[in-house]
C-alpha cells in the first residue's frame, strides 16, 4: 500500500501530464465491419452506416497531418488499429503501407504500430505475419475469452478458439509484442485458473490483461453475463494473487508475462499498484486520441458519443487536440451521485471516460464495487447501446 505523500507525488506528475497533454497513443477504428458477433461487443456493426466510413486517403493525410503538427517523437509510443476487426478491410495493408512510409525530418514517426484483432483472420493466414513484419507492425492485441467451448460460444463461431490461439502462436513465434486480452465475464471466471495455465505457461505472451465486462453494447443485452459485485471482487482477488506470485520472474528477472486489469478503473489506495504495474489514470484525451471509422474525434474509441470534440472532415485535429477535451481534462463536471463525496476523487478524477454517459452519470466504477458492493448491472439499458457511442 503506497503512502498519501507517494500518492500525492504521482497524482502531481498525472496533473502535468494533463496540462500539457501530450500526444502518446493513437486508437484508429478503421471499420466497424467484423467476420464474428460476439456476445460482449462495445461496437457492433449494427446501426453502422459503411458510407461514412474513413477512405484510405484520408487515413493517410489524417496520419500525416499529426506526424507533424502533433506528436512530439520523443514522446510518442504507438498506434493501434482497432474495429471491428481490422482485417475485414480489405485495403488494411495499404494503409499500413501509407503508415510505414510518414516521415517528418527525415525520421519516420509511427515506429510503434499495432493491431487489435480477433486473430481468426490471422490463424487463416499466418505467412500474411511475414508481410506485416515487413510494413513495420510491431504487435498484436488479440482477444482469448476462456477455453475452447467457452470462447466458441461467446464469440458465437465455430473453430474460433483453434484460429486465435493459432494466431498468437504464430505471431510470439515471429518475434511480435503480443497482448492477449480476456473480458471476464460469468461465464468465464471458473476457468481463470486454467486459463492462466494456457497462456502464462504454454503460449507466453508479453501480456496479459484481463478486462471485466462492461454494460455496453451486445453485453447489456444479456445480464447473464454481466458480473456481481461478489464476482469482481474474485476477479480482482485473482489477479491479485497472479501479480504478485510473478512479481519476481516478471519485474526482476525480466521474463514471464506481465498480468495486469486492463482499464477498469481506479481500485482504490489499497490496492493501486498491486494488480497492475503502475498506478491507473484515465488517459483518455490526455495523452490518447481517439479516431472512429467514420472520422470522429475522441479522446479514445471507447467513449459515448456524447463526448465527441469533432470530425477529421470539418475540424482541424490539431485545433480540436489543442483547444477543445475540456471535458477529459477537467473533472468537477464529474461530481455527482457516488463522486460527489468520494474520498479517492482527488486521485482518480471521476473514472474512465467510457463509463460516462451524456447525462454525466457512470455506468460503474469500481472502486464502488469493491469497498461498498454497488451493483451497475440495472445499468444495463438500451440508453448504452454503445452503436450511439464510439467502439
């Protein structure tokens, strides 16, 4: 457990870094098109008009008009590719050509990029690994979501498990940064253990991050999958207990897989740190920009539409980084119901901006879950059918 001055010191650095926000990950939705229907998807193609979707060419001034107005190369770490899936574009690789190619002084600037992906494209294709090594892609995200039958049925395919893990295979054979991701959820949580086994033991990525499962999208569809308060705490409780029996192979030795809860809040002083190798602030808008299929901007790709400061075809990026995201950088707006008085305010500023909605209410927060055993589920209504929102 850090102390309050250890929290006040980091909490300092956070408040620089909001100040001057500088540009360090970039979320691109090249399409909201996907081969699967998963049961959990914050961005489902439904209510998707494809006419508006992002042209290559405009990808690719978007791309260079940042490099150079934008990211501070010293500072900059990656760019993602996000969906949808990715691969169902079938001009992907072209962009990732254009991408490959942006220079500014000589220098080029997206050194870093990824792809968020299922993997079933991938585990079909596995020589197209080479190609992408060779355009400068640098990792993978790719969604494993329990044992084989269990992750058949929540991506609603048939051999989909076999493909994914397949392609992470492939891809940590071919030298690739690769973070497997899992959304927790009830139908899963028995097979955490084993699961472990599968990944940490047998496939070694670099990550693995494990997600719970938000009320948004497909998911608020179906309470059987959202989780109890009882549940996260067993899900935290696990990934407690994973980071610190690795602490040693993964932060000493320099080996191993690095676990961590991926983006599901502030936790609380107790436990900041202990299930993540860092202490959790919303980066959305801060040092993240988010752009969706249809140009967009965000401060991520997850966040309600209610929170989009622009498009890449009326407004210039650079004026709408520079000047607008109040809302992603000034939290007082955020002080209502459980915040209002909330002890950890001061330290986690009112949450993920994807638990937000227009109404300034949150969806869930975790840190509520955990120390007063708040219940989001009836939260689950079709006001967060995220096809309204950006992923």
């Amino acid at each position: 457990m850090l102390s309050k001055e250890q929290l006040r010191y980091w909490k300092e650095s956070v408040d620089k870094i909001i100040k001057e926000h500088p540009l360090k990950f970039i979320q691109l939705e090249v399409t909201r098109a996907c081969n699967l229907n998963c049961i959990h998807c914050g961005s489902p193609s439904e209510g998707t008009n494809f006419k508006e979707q992002l042209s290559r060419e405009e990808i690719k001034k978007t791309l260079e008009k940042i490099a150079t107005e934008i990211i501070d190369p010293n500072y900059f770490n990656h760019l993602m590719f996000v969906g949808g899936e990715p691969f169902s574009r079938r001009d992907l690789i072209d962009i990732i050509q254009d991408t490959s190619k942006i220079q500014v002084n000589g220098r080029r600037v997206y050194t870093n990029t990824q792809i968020q992906t299922n993997g079933t494209y991938l585990g079909d294709n596995p020589k197209l690994l080479d190609k992408l090594k060779e355009l400068g892609i640098t990792g993978f995200g790719i969604s494993i979501d329990g044992l084989e039958k269990t992750h058949n049925l929540f991506r609603r395919g048939k051999d989909v498990f076999r493909k994914t893990y397949s392609a992470a295979q492939e891809a940590i054979a071919r030298g690739f940064s690769v973070s497997i991701s899992t959304v927790a959820n009830q139908s899963n949580i028995s097979e955490l253990p084993v699961l472990s086994n599968l990944i940490r033991d047998e496939l070694k990525p670099n990550f693995w991050r494990i997600m719970l499962l938000d009320p948004i999208g497909r998911a608020r569809l179906d309470k059987n999958y959202l989780l109890s308060p009882e549940q996260v705490k067993k899900i935290i409780g696990f990934i407690y207990k994973e980071h610190v029996e690795h602490v040693k192979e993964v932060y000493q030795e320099g080996r191993g897989t690095k676990i961590e809860l991926g983006c599901g809040g502030w936790c609380g002083e107790q436990l900041e740190g202990m299930i993540r190798p860092y202490l959790w602030h919303c980066i959305s808008g801060i040092s993240m920009l988010g752009i969706m299929y249809d140009g967009a901007i965000g401060g991520c790709t997850n966040i309600s539409r209610d929170f989009i400061e622009g498009n890449i075809r009326t407004d210039d990026i650079t004026k709408v980084w520079n000047d607008r995201f109040e809302k992603f950088r000034e939290f007082d707006w955020k002080k209502i119901d459980e915040c209002q008085d909330c002890k950890e305010f001061e330290f986690c500023d009112g949450g993920p901006m994807h638990y937000r909605l227009g109404d300034r209410k949150m969806i869930f927060c975790l840190y509520q879950t955990l120390e007063n055993d708040m219940d989001y589920r009836g939260m689950a209504t079709n006001e967060v059918l995220k096809t309204k929102a950006g992923n």
